[in-house]
C-alpha cells in the first residue's frame, strides 16, 4: 500500500544544490539595464530633420529615426498609449436592435433619428412604395432591420443618437435578385504606410466621406422589403402591412451591396483618369 503523501512537504524543493544568488552586477543584468534605458530615450528623442533631404549622420541617429518610422506606421503605438485612449468607457459606441432600443433609457430619443433616416432615403429616391400584390409570386420579400447607436467623441461625450436601417441579406435568393458578392478591400497596413510616405515627403492627403454610400448604386433588378418596424404609411394605419418597399438603390445589408458599392466607384475612377 503507497504511503501517505505528507501535504506540508510535497510541495518543497527536493534538490540537494545550493540555490545561487542572483549577480546584481552582471553581464547580463547590466546589458537588460542598458537596453532598457536605451528603449527609453529612443521614445522620448524624435528628431524633426527631414531624413528625404538630409541623410542620418550616426548610427545612433539611424537608429532612433527607424525606430519613429517604425512607430508611425502603426499609428504611434509602437512604445506608447494614447492619453485618449484611456477617457473611452466600455459603453461607448453602443449598437441596438430596434427591440434592444425600446428597453434603453434614451429610447424618447432614437425615433427622431430614425424619422431622419427614413427622410433620407425618400429624397433620394431610394424605393418606392407598392402594393403586395405588385410582387412576383416566385420572388420572395426580405425584411427591413434597424440599427441604432449611441455615436461618442473620442472623449467619450455623446455626440448624436444614430438610426441605420438596413435589409436583411440573408434571404434574399441567389440567381434571382442578387449574383456577385466579390468586392475587395484595402489593407489599413497600406493605408498607414501612403500616409507615413506622404508625411516624409510633404505630400498634401485628403479625405473624404461618403454620405450614404453604398445607396448611391443602382441595383440591377428590384428588390422587395417589408416596411421597416415602427414605420406606418401615411392614411393606412394597420393597412400598411398591405404594401412593401421596391428597391430601386443599393441600400446596406443587401449581399451584392460591396459589390455593387466597389463596381461604382471603380466606373467612376477610371473614368476621371486614376487608373
């Protein structure tokens, strides 16, 4: 029969060797102390020559001027934290369904923007409303979802409450209102790399923002949508169920939205010359 394990020494050390003490001075301390020390100042020394027309002098400026560019092609975070970062709650940019919405505090607030975005895509001519009876009998209709988010300064401040409404993709039939989905997208390594370059070589960067891009597309066949909830038509009332909204844009959450987004622009670059 195996002996009781004694609990109050199964634990300790069972080697006979003397345990060493660590060397304070070492080699190998000093060169740790060293490297740290330099990690320290290599941040803290960013030199403001411009390295395109003037050259590194010394090894040790080559040394901390590849380190800063280094830094900046990963936005500043290589050796240090953004103060900012810090003042961002976990609660800050919040997303909702529309039955998650009517649970919040702040739900009084959310139907004034999704008056606005419904106004949006109704200016624009985004669809059109039509009876059911208008649909094909082999075509089947998707339903409408929303999406809503508290929008927040990097501070962490509100800045506005945030309705998109979107349709849902994943019923709609491939062959009959949707065929390519393929868009690329770009990598943000490239992005931050363009920008560093421009930086050095003082080339002047622009951007700009897309206002309900992707709805800026046709489609290429009509797609059906149920009307949004919460959303009644105008004199129908509870008859509203009674019509659906006809897609005639390319509005978010459609599957051959990238697509269709990606093939837009593209017409649109090289017809003014960039490619």
């Amino acid at each position: 029969m195996p002996s009781i394990i004694d609990l109050a020494t199964a634990g300790l050390r069972r080697s006979t060797r003397q345990r060493s003490k660590p060397e304070r001075f070492g080699f190998a301390s000093i060169l740790t102390r060293v490297c740290a020390f330099g990690l320290v100042m290599t941040s803290l020394w960013a030199p403001n020559h411009d390295t395109a027309r003037f050259p590194p002098d010394n090894l040790a400026f080559a040394t901390v001027n590849g380190f800063q560019a280094a830094n900046k092609c990963f936005d500043g975070t290589l050796n240090c934290l953004h103060h900012m970062a810090l003042a961002v709650g976990k609660e800050n940019n919040e997303s909702y369904t529309f039955c998650e919405m009517l649970k919040q505090p702040d739900a009084h607030l959310f139907p004034e923007a999704m008056t606005k975005e419904i106004q949006d895509h109704e200016q624009r001519g985004h669809w059109e409303v039509v009876p059911r009876s208008d649909k094909p009998r082999h075509e089947k209709s998707i339903m409408a979802i929303w999406s809503f988010k508290r929008k927040r300064f990097p501070d962490g401040c509100l800045n506005k409450h945030k309705a998109r409404l979107c349709a849902h993709g994943g019923m709609q039939t491939w062959g009959i209102n949707y065929w390519e989905t393929y868009a690329p997208t770009v990598n943000w390594i490239s992005v931050r790399f363009l920008l560093v370059v421009a930086e050095i070589m003082n080339i002047e960067t622009q951007a700009i923002d897309f206002v309900l891009a992707f709805p800026q597309t046709d489609l290429e066949v009509p797609v059906y949508m149920e009307l949004p909830a919460g959303i009644e038509l105008s004199g129908h009332g509870a008859s509203s169920l009674q019509f659906l909204l006809k897609l005639r844009k390319n509005i978010y959450g459609l599957r051959n939205a990238s697509y269709n987004w990606h093939q837009m622009l593209k017409k649109g670059l090289e017809d003014r010359g960039f490619v």
